[in-house]
C-alpha cells in the first residue's frame, strides 16, 4: 500500500465521498456562476478572468470565514497587496467546509483557505488536491477559565465547552494541551458542545461550562466578563510546532497556469513582508479594526498576538514544511481522527507541493 492510500474500507468510503464531491461541484457552479462573489471566477480555460480597470487577473480564493486566523487577506484585500502582480484577490465565502472542495473541482474558486488536516482529507480523495502554500504554523489558541478556575488541575471533574466533541479544532487543540498537563478526557473532564465563538463566550459566562478555548479579539470578550486565560495552545511542543493552515489548489489547474498561480503566491509572499513589517503596523490595526468592528486597542492586541507572538517564527514564503506537516499528522492520530489513521508513512510529499513558493521565490 502506497503512502497515504487507505484500506478497502476506506476505499469504499473515499469513493461514495469521491462521487458526492463531484455531484456537489456541478451544483457549485450552478450556483455560484449566479452570485456576485462568484461573477468573475476563471472560466472554461481556467487561466484567470480579466477584471477590467487596469487589466488585472482575478482568482478566486474560497474561505468559510474571515477571522484573525486571516489577517493577511485583510491587508491583501484593502491595501491591494497583489495589484503589482497584477493580481486581483477575489474572496469567495462559504458557510462550511463541505462546499470548499466542490468549489475548487467546479472552477468556482482556484485557491482555498484549509487546515492541513482537512487537506489530507481532501487528497486522499482527489489525489491533484495539494498544499500549496503554508500559512500558520502554531495553534492559536488560549484556555480562558471561568474566575473560580485558578490552574489547570482546577479543571478535574469540569466540564469544557467546544464548537464540536471529537471535530473540531478548539477540540483537538484543548484535548493534546491538556494531556501535556497531565489529564485525560473522560478521566478527568468532559467536553461538551457548546457552538461556535460567540456561544462558547457565552456559555462560559453564564457558568455553563468553566472552561473554553478561544483567539483574539475573542478572548478579549471572555477577559472583559471575568475569566481568565490559564494556558497557551503554543505551551503544548506539539501544538507550537504543528502546521495550522494553509492553501490548497488543483495541480490540474495550476500546471496549466503557471503564470497566474506563480504570480498569486507571489502576491501572497509580498503580502507577508508587508504585514511583518513593523512600519506597517499602524495600517494594519486600522484594517483590523475595520473588518473586526473594534476598537483600535483591541486591534493591536490582535496584532500583537498573531504577528509578533504566535505567528513570530513563520516562514513568510508559505513553504510546506514536512516536519510541521508530520507534527499535524502525528497530533490528528493522537486524537483519533479515523480518517488519517490509514496514513503510516513518514514521507508526506505527496501531500503537498512547494513548486509554485519556489517559482515565485525566484521569479520565474
């Protein structure tokens, strides 16, 4: 068995799931050739549409979400970062995850946002499905504690809220840094699902649940009410060095069109310079501020956290790094997610394909 195949029965789950995504793409783009994020996605010959005023490229680059997980969209999208590469970043949002792989396979979208996790997934389904570009490395998450919650051996016989048991990130990132501290799920706490964000703040307030896992400028809600922040994802090795996102496109597009996916991740490259600038900082915070709706505080705090804390050590050119893919590999399995456990070998390559970083590193 290859690296990265799966068993038979896996096989049999891969393929119905194989069938459902390419159904799912023909809806996709029925859909959203209809919609206005959608109106200028690449057409039949998949190189790029011209936006006019400038002749720019437009590629769209599908997200389920703008969050601080995403700043450098931010400042690519309102300091138009990728113009000078004649680039056009066109944001395509989707409500869930589900619809970013259909979106990629009918055209709709050319590049998505994806946690490594979801695109090993996702390989392991459509084998032209790569990483093409690593943009976090380090979970960024906090432990904010209810006030009567003073370390983390306190959090014995607690319950924890979270988006999703056994699902979603919050999840997996409490679940290894709690193990690093010494206690078990089950053992010595439950998790719960509580919701997303704005209900997990919500639930912690209102003494529902003593703990939950949160980034800025959330955690600045869950602070201002009283709680309190016991631990850092990033004290956990595992989750400090484990890759957390990145983008993912089809080789079967990219190989055609050298020029443009050469010339967005370029435009991804300059975008990272500007952002880790500190003379761009101030400009920063204001976008932030914009996007987020906070105050200019609040924004430099988000800054702050991601840019010069968490974030501090990434590599700006979005290389794919394996070690840090291995790690993300490595902590899926310690948590059990079924669907990575058939991955046994140490070689990851074919996740993943850096030639697109190189080209654009040395501009060719």
């Amino acid at each position: 068995m290859e690296c990265g195949e799966p068993n038979e029965k896996g096989m049999h789950m891969i393929r119905s799931t194989h069938r459902r995504w390419r159904a799912a793409a023909l809806l996709s783009a029925a859909v959203l050739m209809g919609t206005t994020a959608c109106a200028s996605s690449t057409g039949g010959s998949g190189t790029g549409s011209t936006a006019g005023g400038g002749g720019l490229t437009d590629v769209p680059l599908a997200i389920t979400g703008l969050n601080a997980l995403h700043l450098w969209m931010i400042v690519a999208r309102d300091e138009k970062l990728m113009e000078p590469e004649g680039i056009k970043m066109n944001l395509v949002i989707f409500s869930g995850q589900a619809q970013v792989v259909p979106s990629l396979l009918s055209g709709a979208s050319r590049f998505a946002s994806s946690t490594p996790e979801q695109a090993m997934e996702a390989h392991l389904q459509e084998k032209d499905l790569n990483l093409v570009v690593g943009t976090e490395t380090g979970s960024p998450y906090s432990l904010i504690a209810s006030p009567d919650i003073t370390s983390i051996k306190d959090l014995r016989g607690k319950k924890i809220g979270v988006n999703g048991v056994g699902a979603s990130a919050d999840y997996f990132a409490g679940k290894l840094l709690l193990a690093d501290k010494g206690l078990q799920e089950g053992a010595d706490y439950t998790f719960t699902n509580v919701g997303v964000t704005a209900q997990r703040v919500a639930a912690l307030q209102a003494n529902q649940v003593s703990a939950v896992l949160l980034f800025p400028p959330d955690t600045a809600k869950a602070l201002d009410g009283g709680a309190k922040q016991i631990a850092l994802a990033t004290d956990s090795p595992a989750l400090k060095s484990a890759m957390t996102g990145g983008l993912v496109s089809l080789s079967s597009w990219y190989d055609k069109n050298k020029d443009v996916a050469t010339k967005f991740v370029k435009g991804y490259q300059d975008t990272m310079k500007w952002l880790y600038d500190p003379a761009n900082r101030a400009q920063a915070v204001k976008d932030f501020a914009a996007q987020f709706k906070i105050s200019a505080a609040a924004a430099g705090d988000v800054y702050d956290y991601f840019i010069t804390n968490v974030h501090k050590n990434e590599d700006l050119t979005g290389m794919v790094h394996q070690d840090s893919l291995a790690q993300t590999l490595e902590n899926a399995q310690t948590v059990g997610l079924k669907s990575l456990l058939s991955v046994k070998s140490p070689d990851l390559t074919s996740f993943y394909d850096n030639a697109l970083v190189e080209a654009a590193k040395s501009g060719s």
